[in-house]
C-alpha cells in the first residue's frame, strides 16, 4: 500500500491564513484573498467559523457555522458581483454581525448585467 506523498493537501479547499483585514483561501491549488470589507460576513466570525469551509461542488464554497455560500466565480471577479442586500437592509454591516438567535441572515454576490 502507497501513502500520499507527506505534506501534500488532502482537500480541495483549505484557509491558510487569517489576519486583520481578511484571510487567504487555497481552493484547486490557486489562492485566493477574502478581505473583509468585500465579505463582510467574516469580519466578526471566529476563527474555527472560517476555518470550517466546504467545497460541495468544484464551483460552490461552503461555511455552515456562518451559513455563507459563495460561488468561486466571485472570488475571481469580486467587480462582477457588487454585495447585493436579499433581505431589503440598508447596510451590509448586518451581515457581519450575523443574528445568532436562529434568524437566517442571507446575502449574495449577483453578476452585474450589462
């Protein structure tokens, strides 16, 4: 029986690093930057919240402790997809203090027609 290879990434989907302004997310071997200010939905989240993502398709990332959804596509081309409010709020401000009392807070990225 092989062994993979020591030190070689087991999954699709991995956070390298967290700091102040946003964290750095391996997804297929390419890197990527979440600043804060664009995913506001990770400025107040803990650590282990961001640390636990999921890749359910090869175009979809997943955080269930924070119950964002992302498309990978935005990640690549944040300036396709302007923060779009789905709940009619005035600010994304909301999103980043998520209601922790079961209400689901919801937001997407949509591409911008044109």
């Amino acid at each position: 029986m092989k062994s993979q290879q020591s030190g070689a990434s087991i999954s699709a989907v991995e956070v390298l690093n967290i700091s102040r302004r946003g964290f750095w997310l391996l997804v297929h071997e390419r890197e990527y930057f979440l600043a804060f200010d664009q995913f506001p939905w990770f400025r107040q989240a803990k650590g282990s919240e961001i640390l636990n993502v999921q890749l359910p398709q090869p175009h979809h990332l997943y955080w269930p402790d924070l119950d964002v959804d992302l498309e990978l596509e935005s990640l690549e081309a944040p300036e396709k997809y302007p923060l779009i409010d789905t709940h009619g709020l005035a600010t994304a401000s909301f999103f980043a203090t998520k209601n922790r009392r079961g209400s689901k807070a919801s937001a997407a990225y949509a591409p911008r027609s044109g």
